[in-house]
C-alpha cells in the first residue's frame, strides 16, 4: 500500500469514528428536552404545602398508561435537573405518560422535604395520583416508578390505594441496615481492614439507636453537631423505617429492580428480602441487573455512589449517551412490564 493510500484511508477513517461520536453525541443530547409529549403543568395540595410538577402524555397516546415518578433522597426537582429526562423520554417513546413534580422546598413547590417523614411522603404521592386522575379522567393506568428512598413510600401508597403498576428501583427494607451498606462501601474505599470497618459499623449503630432509636425520649440534636439541624430531624423522623409489612399486603403489580453493582443498597439482600415479602403472591418480580448501578447506569462508566461524586468528564458522557447511558436490560424491561400491566 502506497504511504499516501495509507494516510487517506486513516484520515477516512478518523472522519467517519468523529461522525458517529458526533451523531451519538447530539442524539444524547435529544434525550434532554422533551419531544413527542404533550406538556402540562399541574399544582396540587398535600398537607399545607402546594406542589407544582409536569405531566407529559405520549403525544398520539390520550389513553397511554403514566407513571408517577417518586424520588429518592435529597432536593429533587421534578426532572432532577434535568437528570431523569433521558428516562422520561425512553418512557414516553414506549407509549408511557409521566408525571413529576417538585419536592416540597424545592423549584416551585412550597413546603420542606426535610420535615417529611415517609408516610408524609406518601400522602402526597397519594394527593398527586388523584390530581393526576383528574386532569386526565377514567380512561389512564396511573401507577408508580419510585427510586432509592422511595422504596419506603411506594409501599405505603400501594397499601391505601391500588395502583395499576409500581416499581421500585434501588429500594430498601430497612433504614438502618441499608446506612450501615451505604457506610461499610465507604470505608471500604478508604481501604480499611475488614475487621476495623466491622468494629466502626457497631459502634456507629450502638450510638445512632441510642440517639434516634429511643421511644422514650426526643432525639438531640446536640448529640450529632456533625449532621445539620434540619437533616437531623429528618434523620430522626424515619431513622426506625421498615418496610417489610408493607411490601407483603401491596396492591396491585409490583417490580422491583437492583443494579448488582449498586453502592448505596445492598442488592442481593434487598432482592432476597422482597422476594421473602412477595412469597407467595401474584404480580410480582424481582430483578437484579448485572452491570447497573443505584439508579440504573452503566457501572463501567457511572460506578459511584452519588452523582456528586463524578468527574466532570462523566457528566459530559452522561450527557453525550443521554438514554444509553442506561445499562443493558434496565429501561426497556421496565417499559414493557408497565405496558404489561
């Protein structure tokens, strides 16, 4: 081969992989605006607070089946700045309508998350599904797709009322054991020795039950100067949650969903504990995906424990991969068990 077939041939080559990059690239970006929806801006009432959030219908879909999206920790926005657009949109795109709405305290919500406990959280999901109910009429499923912490609220609205599907992603049973997992992969990056992590995680819980744990007397803040005011009390809210009883009497069709490589719940526990609550019951599936993390990405690329905690580098990726930045098998199972339902 001649030196300058060679070099034209690599040159081509360079141009196409820049192409395809660039191509991958701006259909990534797509994922983060919505298209193809039907837009709407509801406001509803729960406890003394008033919420605001967005409902995107499928745009030749009226009847289309919608999911109301339950946040886990933290002060979310409806979309999580624009995080979760990517899913609304693969969700929209399988003919699935969502709906979303600022927690209380944050965007254009009134209210404090962080004076909420889980059951709060879940009387508002419930005034949300109802408001939802009326602003589309009899004809949509209305169901559930709660991440992280609310694995703890599902359960409860699932209880007072019979959503036509929910699923829970990343969820946890118990509050306390799933701390202490979230803890012990922290040290663990520290490169603490097993049993030193193993004596740190007692002695924590022996203080944090005694701090939060005690039916006899108030939680005080001043024993925890290090948690701030406000999330101690929020802390000491739901420090006691379990959800075990609540997962075993949920109405309607459940799925619960893990990353196996989730660094903040425990997801071969967590599978097990809900398939013992499920036993026995219709409707149900558990699912641990290899290769996911908590909230469903590609653990090669968005192996953390918080999104906070990435480079600038992978927030660019993310944005670059929009919807692929989801692993393999975790948002077209979900969007075909939903339109199952």
């Amino acid at each position: 081969m001649k030196p300058t077939t060679f070099v034209r041939l690599t040159i081509a080559a360079i141009a196409a992989l820049l192409l395809a990059l660039g191509a991958l690239a701006l259909r990534g970006l797509s994922d983060f605006e919505l298209h193809n929806a039907r837009i709407t801006t509801l406001t509803f009432r729960a406890g003394s607070a008033d919420l605001v959030g967005t409902l995107a219908l499928p745009a030749h879909a009226p009847d289309a089946p919608i999911a109301l999206l339950v946040h886990g920790d933290g002060p979310r926005d409806r979309f999580a700045d624009n995080a979760m657009l990517p899913l609304v949109n693969r969700l929209l795109d399988a003919g699935i309508g969502v709906f979303a709405w600022d927690k209380q305290g944050v965007g254009h919500s009134g209210g404090d998350w962080l004076s909420q406990s889980m059951q709060d959280r879940a009387d508002e999901t419930l005034a949300a599904m109802a408001r939802v109910r009326a602003a589309v009429g009899p004809a949509n499923k209305i169901g559930l797709l709660g991440f992280s912490q609310g694995g703890w609220v599902i359960p409860r609205v699932a209880n007072a009322a019979r959503p036509a599907f929910s699923v829970i992603v990343g969820g946890a049973v118990n509050w306390r054991r799933q701390g202490a997992y979230l803890t012990r992969q922290q040290l663990q990056a520290t490169g603490m020795q097993p049993e030193r992590i193993d004596a740190t995680l007692a002695a924590e819980r022996r203080k944090n039950d005694d701090i939060f744990g005690r039916a006899d007397a108030p939680a005080d803040p001043r024993r925890r100067p290090d948690i701030a005011p406000r999330r101690f009390g929020f802390v000491a809210r739901n420090y006691m949650e379990d959800a075990s009883q609540a997962l075993a009497t949920m109405r309607g069709p459940v799925l619960a969903v893990w990353g196996a490589q989730d660094r903040n719940v425990d997801p071969a526990d967590e599978a097990n504990a809900y398939a013992h609550a499920f036993a026995g019951r219709a409707g149900r599936r558990v699912l641990v995906v290899p290769g996911a993390t908590h909230g469903l990405l590609r653990a090669r690329w968005f192996d953390y424990q918080l999104e906070s905690d990435w480079p600038r580098w992978k927030t660019w990726l993310f944005v670059a991969l929009g919807r692929d930045a989801y692993a393999p098998g975790t948002l077209g199972p979900i969007a075909a068990w939903i339109r199952s339902q």
